[in-house]
C-alpha cells in the first residue's frame, strides 16, 4: 500500500524555469493538499482540491498553479520559478477534512531555486 | 493574525520530565482538532485526535478547551524518542481546509 507518493524528491531549478510536482494517492480520498514548509513558518496550504475536477487557493497560492484532472493525482506547477520558492513540498490527502479523519502526507520534495 | 498558534519552542527537558504545549485558533466554527508529530526532515503524521472529552493515549494527553478556544498536548515522562516537533491542526472551519500551527520543538535530553 504506498498512500501518498511524490515526484520528484529533489530537485534544483534555475530561476525562470518551470517544473511540475505530482502528487499520486492510492487511498480514494477525495481532498489532496499542497503545503510549502518554511524553517519557523510551519506547514503553510498553497492549494487544495475537494475532488477531481475540483481546485481551491489556500493561503499562499502566488506564482503556483494546480490541477486535478484525476482523482488520484494534484499537480503542483510552477510556471516561472523564483529563489522564493526554495521550500519542502508536502502533497496531503484524506477522506473528508472534517471529522476525525487523518490526513496523510508524501515524503515531502525538496526544491532549491537558483 | 493566524488561525492556529504555537508557541515555537524550542522546549528542551530531561527525559523522564513531564511537558505541554498549547494551541490557540482563531475561527470558533472549528469542528475538528489533533496533534501530529513531525521528525526531523520527515512528513507529518498523526499522533493523536482531540475530542472534547478529552482523551489519553499512553503517556500522551490531549485537550480540547472550546471557550477559550485552544488545545493542549501533555507528554509524561518523556522519553528522548519524543524528541520532535509537534504540529497542532483545525479543520472543519467553514471551508475545505486543514490548517496547521507552525509547531513547537521538543528536545528530550538524557
């Protein structure tokens, strides 16, 4: 069972480059998150998705892009990268966001914007 | 101002202490409340529910204080594998959202 996957683990763009993060659930849970995960700044919600079609903004969703053509997979894109974006990426899924349901993440994608 | 809110930390004790965190959100329509641990360079995961009840699960014991609006997590004797950071999280505020506390550091030292 692999729950939450991510690709790429790591990865090292130039500024001005563009890169997609894919997040993929094995899980049929309906909400899949992006997070960016800032030293102090904790876990910040860049963009989120109630169900397949389906894309919300959450609290820091400048110069990011998302897309959730199938239930199991949320893109995260980057269109023109900036060193801002240095971050750990984290994809989460659950159920339903409500009630005592757990969310569960990917091993996280390091990015480092040059 | 945020909606949830840790303090920091870091909260560096001798094992075998007992300490707590607390939690303050902002959005009272909150339905939904836990603690998840994060290891270092690691993904979160869950460590335990908070129900208004309260509840307890081995040394660790979380509560939910709805007036006030905050929530606290209280570890007994601490052992050096609870060394961590320790994400409080709220659902349920009137959107699709789960948001997290920026979270507090714990370091157990022998």
């Amino acid at each position: 069972n692999a729950g939450v996957t991510q690709t790429p683990k790591f990865r090292v763009l130039k500024t001005g480059q563009s890169m997609t993060l894919l997040c993929a659930q094995d899980m049929n849970h309906e909400y899949m998150y992006w997070y960016r995960q800032d030293p102090g700044m904790g876990l910040r919600l860049i963009h989120y998705s109630v169900g397949e079609g389906t894309t919300a903004k959450g609290e820091v969703p400048d110069g990011y892009n998302v897309s959730r053509l199938k239930k199991q997979n949320f893109l995260l894109g980057l269109e023109s990268a900036a060193p801002s974006q240095t971050s750990v990426y984290f994809c989460a899924s659950s159920y339903q966001p409500t009630g005592n349901t757990e969310a569960f993440f990917g091993q996280g994608t390091r990015l480092t914007v040059v | 101002r945020k909606e949830v809110e840790q303090d920091p930390g870091p909260f560096n004790v001798p094992e075998g202490a007992t300490v707590a965190f607390n939690c303050t959100y902002s959005n009272s329509a909150s339905q939904s409340f836990f603690w998840y641990r994060q290891d270092c360079r690691k993904e979160p995961k869950l460590l335990m529910s908070v129900y208004s009840s309260g509840n307890e699960d081995g040394r660790f014991t979380a509560q939910l204080n709805r007036a006030s609006q905050y929530i606290s997590l209280l570890i007994r004797d601490s052992k050096l594998s609870d060394s961590a950071t320790y994400l409080c999280v709220v659902t349920g505020n009137g959107a699709s959202k789960i948001i997290f506390g920026s979270g507090t550091r714990l370091s157990i030292r022998p």
